[in-house]
C-alpha cells in the first residue's frame, strides 16, 4: 500500500510563511496574558472518556475523537463484543460493547482539561488562579473556513473569584491581545449575555423549564433563521402559541447597552434581575476604560452550546467573519463534577485559527522582524575558509540577525529570487578564490 502524502481530512500542513505569523501571534497574545498576571500551564492532550462525555461539552461532545483500549483489554472487549453481535437481537444492539472499547480520547476543548487540573493540582495553586492555556484540541467536525479537526486554541481562566472582577479582567486582557493585530471597537465586538437571563425567560414565558436545553437551542438559531423562524420552530415543537408569543414580546425593542441588560433582567424577576445587573456592571466598567476601544453589547438570544455555562457568557465578532472568533463565559459547578465541591470559575477562549485566517488574508506580516541574509557558498571552500564564513555568520546573529548558509547554485540570480520569496533581502558571495587575496 502507497504511502499517501496528503494530511488526514481536516488536519494541514503549515507552510513557513505562515508558521512565522503564528508563532509571533502565539507570542504576543502569552506575553499580553503574562503582563495580566496570568500563569502557562500545560495539560495533557488526552483525557478520559468519562470526563470527555460527561454532558458537559454539548454538541462538542457528538466529534469526539475516541482511543482504543490497548493490548490485553482491547481484545478482552472485542470479545464481548462479538459474542453480543453472534447472539442475535435478542442480546441488544451491542452499542454497551461498542462504547466500552475506549477508555480515553482527544480533548475537545482547553476548559475541561483545565478543570480536572485544579481539581488535581488545587493545594499547590495559588488562590484565586489566574491560568493560561495555549495548545491544540481536536473535533471530528465538519471542515470549512477557519474550522479544522486539529487547531489551536488560547485560553485564560480565574478560578476561585466569584465577582465580576473576573470577568473584567478577562475582556480587558483578550481585548488587548487582539488590538494588537488590528482587531478593536471599529471592527471587532463583544456580546455578552447570562445563562441566568436565559432561563428566567423561559420560566417568565412559560415555557417547561425542563426543556430549558432544548429551548435554548433553537433560541441560539436566532442569528441565522431570524425571529420568525425561532417561534415557528418552537411551535413545530408542540410548545403553546401563547408561550411563545411571550417570550418573543419579552425580547423586542431590548436595548444592546447595559440599561437594557438591566432593564431586562428586572422584567424577567427574581434571580433573573441580579443577572440583569450583573452583565450591566461588566458593560459599564469595561467601557468606562479610557485609553482602549472596546465596543460591547447585550445580546439577550446569545446561548453558546456548551453545558457546563452557569453565568456570564461572551462571544467576539469581527468583521469578515460569518461565525464568533472566541468566546467563553462562567462555569462554576464544573471543578465540582471532580471534586464534589463547586469552585467559581471563568474563562475567555481566543479562536486562534479564526483570528490567523483573518490575517493571512489580509496579508499580515510580522514587524520589526530581523534582517534575513543569505551567505552563498561556492562549492568546495576550504575548511579554514569556511571556519571565517561561520564565524562572520555567528557574529552578525548574535547582533539579532537571521543569516542563512547555502550553497551557491549555478543559476545565481533564479536562486536569489527564490530566496527573496522566502524574506532574504540581502546577499553575501563567498567564493574559493577569496582564499588567495
């Protein structure tokens, strides 16, 4: 069988040309973080099953990639599994089986992972964490612009603060971050919502508070199916025209500014009007920064699929792109699931992937780079010749440049514009005669 040369469907390759810009974003966006009194933390790529499908990731949870047991156990379970297959449908379908073939898989996301590290790490932390995560998550998702199955996101979480404080710093931080490639309140926006809005608008409608998850979803389609194409799918549910009729007068004519998240929330009632208040003292505070450009607004339809959201939620949208470019929002019942005992926590996700497809297309390059030069070699220098070319070569990157050492082609110049495509834009020729002077 032919070895076959191109990636896995939904995986690529990184050419060099662009390996430069991301790892110079990488850079920037780590030291941005650090400057906010964040810490690097690194955890593992692979994670048990059981935390991976623990209801917590949502839809996420369907792309799963999954690992096979190993060895012994792995033929142990396809044993069974075959003999569940030849009984018969009177054994089942033999699904049990299948499922227990794995005993771990690829984290699809930072936020679970992190989780389970504070829970295992938390008497070494300080309190309340303020981490930072940066690394690769994989989804068995369909590919399309700015969506892989293998991409890289940058994560920063404050676990153990249950004031909006958390949530401040984390905007403020990304916020930062991304002006520095170009993306702020002119062309980049944050929209923000509560998970406590959400379901206090389907008890104040209502809506079966049991259906809250499934509700919720169809109310997230409100950026793509429109208002009319929200309450008629709730209606093809079964749901009372009345309840829909008002959950949908709740949410017109809402205001996008922080008023309007109060506003809101004290129509909702109840614990729903402390949410209100909440998302309109991060709105306000954030604003009220007079040296950065940050354009906010409340989206009372934002959702965001995961399970594991408890509170805030924020998503940023930039210009010439369909979908979010990061989000996140607050978790605090997830460290719980690990260690019994619920933990406040927080977090911000910049899409790494979406941001660089962004400025690949627009051509981005990384300033103040240093001057590349190619030293070319005429074929068949002398050893202590090329001990001097080494050493000058030494010399000039110790001073912050980048020097390149090639042997010299025939065609001189069609190697020079090839190198030149590459960034080299200044040349040394060392030829064996050089020797002789």
């Amino acid at each position: 069988m032919a070895f076959v040369k191109k990636p896995v469907t939904g995986m690529r390759d990184i050419l060099p040309d662009e390996m430069a810009v991301r790892n110079y974003v990488m850079q920037v966006i780590r030291e941005t973080y650090t400057r906010y009194g964040f810490s690097s933390v690194m955890t593992p790529i692979v994670e048990h099953i059981e935390n991976l499908t623990g209801k917590q990731g949502g839809d996420n949870e369907k792309l799963i990639f999954k690992i096979l047991k190993r060895g012994e156990k792995l033929s142990e379970e396809l044993s069974v599994l075959k003999e569940g297959l030849s009984a018969g449908p009177d054994a089942g379908s033999g699904e049990d089986a299948v499922s227990s073939l794995a005993d771990s898989g690829l984290r699809y996301d930072l936020t679970l992972p992190l989780a389970r590290y504070y829970a295992n790490n938390q008497a070494k932390l300080p309190q309340p964490f303020k981490a930072l995560q940066m690394g690769p998550v994989f989804r068995a998702d369909r590919p399309q612009k700015g969506r892989f199955r293998q991409f890289v996101q940058c994560d920063i979480d404050i676990l153990g603060d249950p004031t909006t404080l958390a949530e401040k710093e984390l905007i403020l931080a990304t916020t930062e971050a991304l002006s520095k490639f170009g993306f702020d309140g002119e062309n980049c926006r944050i929209i923000i919502n509560d998970r406590r809005l959400l379901f206090g608008l389907i008890s104040y409608a209502g809506l079966p508070e049991e259906d809250a998850e499934k509700i919720l979803i169809v109310l997230d389609k409100a950026d793509k199916i429109g208002d009319e194409g929200v309450d008629a799918e709730l209606l093809s549910l079964g749901y009372e025209e009345g309840c829909v009729k008002k959950l949908r007068e709740a949410l017109t004519g809402v205001a996008n500014d922080a008023e309007g998240a109060r506003r809101f929330g004290a129509l909702l009632g109840a614990g729903a009007a402390d949410a209100g208040e909440s998302v309109a003292d991060i709105m306000e505070s954030v604003t009220a920064v007079k040296d950065r450009n940050i354009c906010i607004s409340f989206q009372p339809t934002l959702v965001r699929g995961m399970g594991y959201y408890t509170g805030t939620i924020f998503e940023i949208q930039a210009e010439g792109f369909g979908s979010s470019v990061g989000g996140g929002g607050r978790y605090d019942r997830m460290i719980g699931k690990f260690t019994g005992q619920d933990v406040p926590a927080v977090g911000f996700s910049i899409g790494f992937e979406r941001i660089m497809t962004l400025l690949m297309e627009t051509g981005f390059r990384v300033p103040g780079a240093a001057v590349k030069t190619a030293f070319l070699i005429e074929k068949g220098m002398p050893s202590a010749r090329l001990g001097e070319i080494f050493d000058e070569a030494i010399r000039r990157r110790a001073d912050g440049g980048q020097v390149l050492l090639v042997w010299m082609a025939k065609n001189k110049k069609f190697q020079k514009e090839n190198l030149q495509k590459e960034g080299y834009t200044e040349f040394c020729d060392f030829y064996r005669e050089a020797l002789k002077n």
